[in-house]
C-alpha cells in the first residue's frame, strides 16, 4: 500500500503520540486480539473469527483488485489463482493467525 502512497501500519503508540500533540490527557490504549478465523475456543472469539474469515474470503477479490493488477502489475487471472491459495489457507483449521486491535482513547480538556 505504500506504493500507492497509503501507510496501513500506524501503531498505538504513534496514534497515542499524535493525540497527546493534539492536546488529548488522559490517553489510554486497550489491546485486544481479534481471530482470523473461528478457531478460538472462547465462544465469542470463535464466532467473531467465523464472521472475520466469512467477510474476508468473500471480498478478498474486490479488496485485491486494483493493489494487485495496478499497482504491482499482475493480470486479473494471476490474481485469481493466488486469491484461491489465499482462501485454502484461509480456511485452515491448524493456523491459529489473528489481528491485533486496539482501541486509544483520551480525554481533549476544555479551554479556560
């Protein structure tokens, strides 16, 4: 994404930096781990991992479509082969893979 001039890896704590010189206090970040597919053996886990891989295979191609054939070059059928390998691996069973979210918060005081 950044060929296209998109920077997607911002962390917490540049976020938590950008707000604390936007004039924010009180900043606080809460981490949670996010399944990628229903593997989890928590019930809420494995559910939101189902949802979480159900969405991403059924829209991979359209989320994939101009990054791949735009800006890296590939043709529409490269790209559909790989997406295919993409999903099989998806819906593995013995890849426990997750998103790290988190959510950062504070307070902006109020002027004098």
């Amino acid at each position: 994404m950044l060929k296209g001039g998109c920077n997607m890896h911002v962390s917490a704590s540049e976020i938590r930096d950008y707000m604390e010189a936007a004039g924010f206090v009180n900043i606080g970040v809460m981490e949670v781990k996010l399944p990628m597919s229903p593997w989890s053996s928590d019930k809420k886990l494995k559910e939101a991992g189902g949802f979480c891989m159900l969405s991403m295979v059924n829209d991979l191609s359209g989320m994939s479509l101009a990054v791949f054939t735009r800006l890296l070059g590939w043709n529409r059928i490269e790209l559909e082969l790989f997406l295919e390998q993409v999903k099989k691996e998806w819906r593995m069973k013995s890849i426990h893979g997750y998103w790290p979210l988190f959510a950062v918060y504070g307070q902006k005081p109020e002027s004098a």
